[in-house]
C-alpha cells in the first residue's frame, strides 16, 4: 500500500468521525449536542413567572448571540407579545408542555402519571399555540425536566426531539427558594458552572437558567448571565441556538 492510499484512507476515515456528536441519556433524550465544536447551548424557560425575560433578551443582545427559548403553552398565550419578540429576535423557542404537567412519577419515573393519550394532547395543544404565532419547533423540553422513554416516544410521534439540559452544573437549581431543603445560592451555582468547565470542557453543554422565578428567591440567576457569558467567551466558547 503507498504512501499516498494510506494518506487518502486516513483522511476518510477522519472526516466519517469528524461528526457532530450528541450526547443522549437513558430515557432517550439529548442532553448535549455536537461534541466536537466548542459552543454552548443557552435554554430558558418559560411557564408561570416572566420576571427576568427582558433583561436576558437584553444581555443576549448585547452579546449579539442567540439561545433557546421552551415555553409552555399557557406562557404562549398570556405573553403573545413576548413571545413574538423572543422570535423575531431570532431565538429559537420550542414547546414545553401545555399546562406544565408532571409526566412521570418523580421516584419511579417508569410510571407515567397521566395516560399517553393526555400527555399527547398536552404536548399538541402547546404545538398548536406556537403554530397559531407562525412558530414550528423541532425540539421538545419536558416540564420539570423530567420525563420517561415513553414520553420521549409520544413526542417523538409529534415529531418532536426531545432535549434536556447537560448534568454536571447547578445553572437548573435556580428556581429553588431558600424555605427549601434542596436551596442552592448563586454563589453556589456560578462555583459548578465554573468549576465543571475547567474539569471537564462544556462543548455541547445545554444550560439550563430560568428567566423567571419565584419572588421568594431574591438573587436571580438571570441577573449573572451577563458574567456567565463573558467568562465562557474568555475561555474560548460560542453559544448557539437550537
């Protein structure tokens, strides 16, 4: 074999390797997209506080980058105008159940708390309203973040991927209140992010923040997400959209 075969064999076998990389966990949902690029994936979302959206969507363009935006279809209705915004801006925004219903229980997560039927319907009718505003989605974030294969396989039946934030950081516990036993502080949350990055890299990495918590949490994460941004730039990342 010369010299030159080798060199061509090298290279295909490179570029077949040299795809985008996800992640997926057990129950069948993507919780890190495209491995091999260094870019982070910003989520947000959306269901009975809007507290913090217009100082993200500040900061997001101040940044001049866009993130991903789940919203369920009660938010969609009573924020119409919001939600047109968030759009027009160019983010992506995707479906995050109608009515914010828990799908699956929370210690034996195979057992589905609503029948499959009503769990579809859920999903179809938060579908229904980003339609009825122009917006077609391809990804699906399940309330609480918490689902189960057959979940993901009823919005799979929607055509819906479902996708979920990347473990390893606290950014998700941000909505938690300090009457809480689970309670985590900023301080707390900015130390994983950070910490998990210098550890382990974040290519890929979906960030879960929520733009609007409970008045009873009075450090808002969302407030931090322009430090966030800028330090993960300094480390070399770019954020992308769904």
């Amino acid at each position: 074999m010369n010299k030159t075969l080798i060199f061509l064999l090298l290279v295909l076998l490179f570029s077949r390797n040299a795809v985008a990389q996800n992640v997926t966990d057990q129950q069948g949902a993507v919780i890190r997209t495209d491995t091999l690029q260094k870019n982070i994936y910003l989520c947000f979302t959306g269901h009975d506080f809007y507290d913090g959206f217009e100082h993200v969507l500040g900061v997001l363009n101040k940044h001049n980058i866009k993130a991903s935006f789940f919203l369920t279809g009660d938010f969609v209705r009573e924020h119409a105008d919001l939600v047109k915004t968030i759009n027009k801006n160019g983010h992506f925004i995707g479906a995050h159940s109608d009515k914010h219903l828990l799908y699956c229980d929370w210690i034996k997560r195979d057992s589905l708390l609503h029948s499959a039927d009503e769990i579809k319907a859920d999903i179809q009718h938060n579908l229904q309203a980003l339609e009825n505003l122009g917006i077609r989605p391809k990804y699906f974030m399940p309330p609480y973040e918490w689902y189960n294969k057959k979940v993901v396989d009823i919005a799979s039946q929607l055509n819906q991927v479902t996708v979920n934030f990347s473990p390893g950081t606290l950014s998700n516990a941000d909505y938690t209140t300090p009457e809480m036993p689970n309670y985590i502080s900023n301080s707390d949350i900015l130390k994983s992010i950070f910490n998990y990055e210098a550890s382990f890299g974040m290519n890929g990495f979906h960030m879960l923040i929520h733009p609007g918590t409970s008045p009873l949490r009075k450090d808002k994460l969302y407030f931090h997400l322009d430090e966030i941004i800028t330090q993960l730039k300094e480390k070399g990342y770019g954020f992308k959209k769904f």
